[in-house]
C-alpha cells in the first residue's frame, strides 16, 4: 500500500486487517475537507483492491478527538450550491463505497466523534469506542443552521430506530460513550488505556483490539437488526407519521418558536428518506442533499457559524504570554454557599484539589451536598464511573480556618453579598497569601476597588464574575480594576480557560457588562408593569423577540426576574445606581420584599401573580392598559443595544464581539439574531438613534440615546 499519505498512517496486521490512523496535518484536530476526504478516498481504494486486506479499522492519531467533523471554515466559506454539492458528492461515494464493499469497516473511537466525524463512523459495518472520559458522540449540525449531509439523517434511523435518531438529530445532543452503546450508536465499549498515539503501537489498545475482532467478523447485516418493540412501533408507518414525526415537529415549533428551521429540515429529510425506501433511490442524495444545500447558503448559518467561530476564538484567545494553569494544585474558594460550592465542584471536575471554606461547618454541609449532587448527575448520564465521583469529592476539603492557604496561588472568592464581610475576608486573606496569590472576587454587584480599597496589595485583586448555573453558564466576566495588575488579569484569564469558560476581559464599571445591559431590560420591564401592562403580555413580547430561547426555555424579563429572585435583582439594580435614571426601575421591587415575608414573584399559578397587581392599584393607582408588541419589544430592546453601545464607548471591553459573546452565554440573547450590537446594525443604527429620541419625549429622558451612534457606524461595520 502507499504509504505516502500527508493526513493518514497505515499498518496492515498479519491478520490481514488494514489499520488506518487519521491525524490531519497542522490541525490538533482531525477534520473532514475536501483534502482530507480525497486522501482518504485514495485509501480506501487501495484498501479494497489489496487482496492481502480482509477488513479495515479506522481510528485516530490525536490524543482526545476521532474526528471532530467536517471543517467548518470550508462550511463558512460556501456560498456556491454547486461548490457544497461538489464535496458532499465525493464524500457520499466514499461512504457509499466503503458500506457497498465486501470488507468490514470499522470506526475505532476514541475521544470526540462529532457531525462528520460520526456520519463517517455511521458509514461503517462497527463502531468500537474506549471508555476514555472524552468519547462522546453528536451530530451538532443544526446548531450551526444546517443538517447532517453525510448521510447522518439517513443511516443514524437504520442504525439505532427513528425516535432515537430524532433526538440525536435535532438537538444535537452529546452522548457519552455507555448511553451512545445503550441507545445503538456504538456496537461496543471497551476499557480506556492509554497509549501513545502512533500507527505501530495503536494495535495495543484493547479497544483497537477489539475493533480488529469485528472486523474479522465480517460485514453488518441489517437484517438482523433488533430493535425493542416501542421503537418498532414509532417506526410503523402510520404510526410514524401520525405520531413519531409529528410529536418531534411539535417538540422542535415548542422549542424554537419556528426560529431555527435546520431542525425542522432534519425532520423533513429523516421522513423524505423513509418514503424513498425501497424506491431504488439513494435516500442520501435524493433526501438530504437538496434540504442541506438550502441551509448552507442560508444567511442564518452564516451568522451561527460565525458565533461558532467567535466563542472557540474566544476560548482559545490568548491575552498575554500562554500561560497553562498546572491542573495539580489545590486551589482557595471562599463561601460554600450557591455560588461558591458550584465554583469548587467546577474546579474539582476539571482536576483542580480545593479548599472550601465558610464560617462555621453547618454551612459548609449544605455546599458539599451541592456538589455531590452535581457529581451524581455525571455519575447517572454515566460521564464518569463511582471511583471517579469519589476522587473529585475527595480532592475538596471543607475548612473554617486559614490552614494551608499560605500555599494557595489562586483564591475564588464567593462569601455572602456584603461590603464589609468581603473586605474583611480580603484583609485576612492578605495577611496569609503567599505574594504571588491572587484574589479573584465574584460579586455581582459591588464595585472591585471598593472591596479593595483597604487591600496592602490591590494588583492583585481582580473579579471573576461566574453565572448561576456554574456548570452549564459558560461565560465568565474578568474584571480588571484600575490598580488590578495585568498579571492578574492574565492569571484570572487563564484560569476560566483552564475551566472550559468564555474569559471576557471587562474594564471596572457598576454591573460590569452583562448585568449592566440586562438592568436596562429589566428595569424597563418592571416600569412597563406598573405602567398596566401585564405580566403575560411583556413575557411574551421578550419570549416572541427569542430571549432566553437557546437555554431551552424561552423566558421573558420578569419571569428573569423570579428565577434569579427579587431580592438578587433589587441588589444588582441598587448597585447601578450610578446609571442614574436609565435604571431607576419602580418602587414595586421593594414592596414585594416584605419584612420577615416570602419574597412575591410576578408569576404565579402560571400567571401575572394577583399579590403583585394588588399592591399595583392599591399603592400607584394601576389601571390595566395594552400595548403593541412591536412597541413593548422596542422598549425592551433598544435600552438594551444603547446600553452596549455606551460600554464600546467608554471601553468597558476591547471589542464589539465580546459584547454579543457575553449578552448571548450571560444573558440570554438569542443566537438567531446575530449578537446584540450585529441586531443593532442590521436594524440601523441612525433609526434607532431616532426611535430614543422619540421614546425619551414620549416616555421619559431614561431612553435619549448616547453619543455613540455615529461613530459606531465605522465601528460596527465590520461586524456585518
Ligand atoms: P450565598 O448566600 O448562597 O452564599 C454565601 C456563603 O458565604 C454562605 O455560605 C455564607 O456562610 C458564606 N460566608 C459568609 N461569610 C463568610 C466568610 N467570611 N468566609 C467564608 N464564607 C463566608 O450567596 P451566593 O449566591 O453563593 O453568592 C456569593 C457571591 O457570588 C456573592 O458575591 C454574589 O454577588 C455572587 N454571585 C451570585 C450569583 C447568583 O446567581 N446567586 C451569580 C453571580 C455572582
């Protein structure tokens, strides 16, 4: 065989099994292009006409990634339907050669199998994965506005039923390596050792081994194919049509509210597939192409590719000399409580040992009961084994003393809210820390050189701004005071990176970024209730406009305002009083605080809560009145954008991408409109000018825009 491949190594076994190593050249992942499928077609080729090989198996070269899917910058760069065509074409026939020969393919996995990379695997006879942490198996596709081309909507419903297929095709859910074998996705899963990833020492994996066995055992016969008798049902014609497909239609309309059709298309070619079967027709090319060359060149998967693209530049930016953080260190977290105990629970699932420390250990119980349960949920989608759950409870060690954090480099702290606590934990910190330490803050609303002001040493304190809920939220606002030092922040930056976080770098100022443009919202939402419009009608407004809509669970501001809870809102909005009146917000927040009460919510029983428009007419003389969506979404949003604009203003951060990034992971704005300030543009930046200033004559001065809007024109060009 050629043994001169620039993308793939090769290794025929006595056994007369073929092994293929993928390790694409200069990338530190493997990806499917227009290269690398042409070389590996050439393989393949050689493969079937060599005699001497009975079956073949492909794995990967690359520690962590089998392949992590077709190479999205080619995706990016398509505008040509005929361009796209050209590739899926070369790659159809690839697969449609390597399922069609008499050799067994098999797909060995380890570590990341995405889009791509999974239909690739999907093509074969077997799919053999490690047990290694990182396997994990998906077909994101619809995330980026597109379906899967490589014949995923078509083999994954053969492979593993329809509803199950469904699932994996239109969320673009990730599964782990035990629950993708429990639902049919992989053949086997064997145990994780590792061993370096070369072509002459890959026959040593025992999941290598066992990939060789099957493919010695010849071809797949889907004849065989045993499905469990609820999926054999859903899979019935009739039942298929009436129940299956349009249970997952209704699903996806629920969801998105109609705003991503790559889902909904998925569905159409999942069912165009089905209808073909039999019919003589290749499903891939008949069903899916024409669905898959629609959205490629669909202006909304170019704007969700490009916030694909901002959010791993982000992760992977550096904003100093690279700088790892060593993963085999105990790390300080001050507070046990919410914030605090999902910090610790973060740090530990990514290696780190930590020490937790509260004031008195009755408080400290309950932070370790969080974190437990954080673990049992990884342990029960079967992420990691009990051993691995009982290590990460292990490395945290629960104290109510300073012992030990003279050695501690880097401290979180997330003690209760309050000014002088906070000082006070800082000066005793200070008095132990070894010099180099720093002292990351989590609050939420107290200015950081505040907290520091009596600080010996203010360089080193800098803010990490975490959102609830810590595992999921995956934006973290750095804050660099005036006397922070710029190896602080690095030292900060670096260490959410090392957690897998979105760093932001966010100049001081009242709410940083995300809390600052989201009071303006929330503000405007509440004087929009006492103003007579109900509850239902502004939730529904923000829900239509698809806030919050990519968490899963489209939510409107004051419902917003519930699940952070009154009193967190009342404090984050007290905080940035220095905005003066764009959030002076009403007094109805603090009425639904009563003394030694329960906090009021505005909804309740699934509607506006009556408690609420009780104290409403009693106290302000409320009077219910209606307004147009159109303007009650204008005066949600446009507070919001001109809020943005004065942080570009004033430099709050460096770049308008780092306000969509933190707007679209910290406060929910929808992916489907782009960004915050890429909304604004598109919407004109001159005609919103004009829409303030005629919302600030008709509904008070909260809404005259800033000074920014001419100049942002230049600025916010380059974002189109
Ligand atoms: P919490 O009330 O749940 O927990 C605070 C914990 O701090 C309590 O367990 C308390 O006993 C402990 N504590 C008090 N004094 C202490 C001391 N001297 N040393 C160590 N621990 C002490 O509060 P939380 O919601 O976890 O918030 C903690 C911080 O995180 C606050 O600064 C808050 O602004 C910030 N924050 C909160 C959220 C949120 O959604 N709750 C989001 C982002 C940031």
């Amino acid at each position: 065989m050629n043994q001169n491949y620039q993308h793939f190594k090769t290794r025929l076994l006595p056994n007369g099994v073929l092994l293929i190593g993928f390790d694409t050249k200069d990338k530190k992942v493997n990806v499917l292009n227009t290269e690398t499928v042409g070389e590996l077609t050439s393989v393949v080729n050689s493969a079937l006409e060599d005699t001497k090989v009975k079956g073949v198996v492909l794995a990967s070269l690359k520690q962590g990634c089998f392949i992590a899917g077709a190479d999205i910058s080619e995706i990016a760069a398509m505008t040509d339907k005929e361009v796209c065509k050209a590739l899926v074409m070369k790659v159809h026939n690839l697969f449609l050669k390597m399922e069609e020969s008499p050799k067994a393919f098999v797909a060995a996995i380890e570590g990341v199998c995405l889009g791509g990379g999974f239909e690739l695997a999907l093509a074969c006879d077997w799919r053999v994965a490690s047990d290694n942490p990182k396997t994990s198996l998906a077909l994101p596709e619809v995330k980026l506005g597109i379906i899967p081309g490589f014949g995923g909507t078509q083999r994954l419903p053969r492979l593993v039923g329809l509803p199950a297929a469904l699932e994996a095709i239109t969320s673009g859910k990730t599964f782990y390596a035990v629950p993708a074998l429990k639902r049919g996705m992989l053949d086997d899963v064997v145990s994780h050792i590792k061993f370096e990833k070369t072509i002459d020492a890959l026959d040593k994996e025992p999941f290598i081994q066992q990939a060789v066995k099957r493919a010695l055992s010849g071809k797949r016969n889907f004849a065989l194919q045993k499905f469990p008798l609820m999926t054999k049902i859903l899979g019935m014609p009739i039942v298929r049509d009436y129940v299956t497909l349009k249970k997952a239609r209704q699903m996806i309309m629920k969801q998105t509210k109609g705003n991503y059709p790559a889902p909904l298309a998925a569905v159409d070619a999942v069912e165009r597939g089905l209808e073909l079967q039999g019919k003589g027709l290749r499903p891939y090319v008949e069903a899916e192409l024409p669905i898959l060359l629609d959205l490629v060149v669909s202006p909304l998967s170019k704007d969700l590719i490009g916030i694909f693209f901002s959010t791993e530049r982000a992760k992977s930016r550096e904003i100093g000399p690279p700088m790892p953080v060593d993963r085999k260190q105990t790390l300080g977290v001050l507070g046990a409580g919410l914030m605090g105990s999902q910090i610790a629970g973060v740090l530990v699932d990514k290696g780190f040992d930590v020490k937790m420390k509260d004031v008195k250990p009755e408080f400290l119980c309950p932070g370790m009961d969080r974190i437990f349960k954080m673990e049992l949920k990884d342990l029960k989608k079967k992420i990691i084994k009990k051993p691995e759950l009982e290590q990460r409870l292990l490395r945290i060690e629960p104290v109510t003393n300073w012992d030990g954090f003279d050695r501690i480099q880097y401290v979180i702290e997330s003690i209760l809210e309050d000014l002088a606590v906070k000082q006070q934990a800082l000066a005793e910190w200070e008095a132990i820390a070894p010099k180099d330490a720093i002292f990351a803050s989590n609050t939420s609303s107290f200015p950081l050189s505040k907290i520091a002001e009596k600080a010996k040493n203010k360089e080193r304190v800098v803010g990490m701004h975490f959102f609830n809920p810590v595992r999921q939220m995956q934006l973290v606002e750095i804050i660099k005071a005036e006397a922070t030092s710029d190896e602080t922040v690095l030292k900060a930056y670096n260490l959410a990176k090392s957690l897998g976080k979105i760093p932001i770098v966010v100049k001081e100022c009242p709410g940083f970024v995300v809390n600052r443009i989201l009071a303006r919202y929330l503000a405007e939402s509440i004087l929009l209730l006492a103003e007579g419009i109900s509850v239902e009608d502004i939730d529904r407004a923000a829900k239509k406009f698809g806030m919050a809509i990519d968490s899963g669970h489209a939510m409107g501001p004051l419902e917003l305002c519930d699940y952070i809870g009154i009193k967190t809102a009342v404090l984050v909005l007290n905080s940035l009083k220095a905005l003066g009146e764009r959030v002076e917000g009403h007094p109805l927040v603090t009425e639904m605080l009563p003394k030694d009460k329960k906090p009021l919510t505005f909804w309740s029983e699934g509607k506006g809560n009556p408690a609420v428009y009780e104290i409403l007419k009693s106290k302000y003389g409320w009077q219910p009145k209606t307004l147009s969506q159109e303007e009650i979404t204008k005066r949600l949003m446009l507070p919001m954008a001109d809020e943005a604009l004065r942080c570009l203003q004033e430099g709050v951060v460096e770049k308008p991408w780092q306000i969509n990034l933190a707007m679209m992971y910290g406060a929910g704005f929808p992916a489907f409109r782009a960004g915050l300030l890429n909304w604004l543009a598109r919407r004109g930046l001159e005609k919103t000018r004009q829409d303030l200033e005629e919302m600030s004559v008709k509904y008070g001065k909260r809404f005259a825009p800033c000074s920014f809007y001419k100049e942002a024109e230049q600025v916010l060009e380059k974002l189109m």
